[in-house]
C-alpha cells in the first residue's frame, strides 16, 4: 500500500516527503527504542513513534523504513525536519495514540487478506 494512501485514512499531517508518496509500505512498527527499531524493524515498514529528536531520522535511514509518524501530538524540533528533508525520509504527524495509529494502519495493510 502506498504512503499517500495511508496518510489519507489515517489522516496524517505530513512534515517531509512530499515527493515519496508512492513508496510502498510492506508493514508497521512501533516503538520508542530505537535500539529496538534497529534490531527489529523491516525495510518498508512505517515506524510509529512519539520520538522527535533527530536521531529517529538516522535509524529510518539506517533501516531503509518507508517512513516515521510521530504521534501523540508532539511536534519534531527544526533540525529534525531538516534532516527528513535531506536524508528523504518522510516524517508524518498524528494526534492520536500509538495505539490508535498502530491499530488503525494494521486494519488497513491487512484488508482483504
């Protein structure tokens, strides 16, 4: 499934990316560890995380993730957006929970299985 699709139906705000929303996204993954993202997360996969510094943009890069939604509300400092911009990550916003983002896009990668 597309990110443009799934910023449509989850209703994402988005930071970064703009020009990326024809990557395909295979899976999720939450987490605020990145440690954890690192050593779990597959490529292609869209990282859901209440994380903003600028470090969550190296891990994305490092993972080759299709993207971060930070949730929560919280807003990501300029240096992080920056470095989205630069390293073509594409970061989303969402006011909602983890959960609720983390639920709401398993139900949508997983429609018609």
């Amino acid at each position: 499934m597309t990110l443009k699709k799934i910023v449509r139906h989850l209703s994402l705000t988005m930071v970064s990316g703009a020009s990326l929303l024809t990557k395909e996204v295979k899976t999720g993954y939450a987490s605020d560890l990145l440690s954890d993202v690192i050593a779990h997360a597959q490529p292609d996969s869209l990282w859901v995380t209440l994380q903003t510094h600028v470090n969550i943009i190296a891990v994305a890069k490092l993972k080759d993730l299709a993207g971060i939604v930070i949730v929560n509300g919280r807003q990501p400092d300029e240096e992080t957006k920056q470095k989205a911009q630069a390293e073509k990550i594409p970061l989303f916003l969402s006011k909602e929970t983890a959960f609720q983002v983390s639920g709401k896009l398993y139900q949508l990668l997983n429609e018609g299985k």
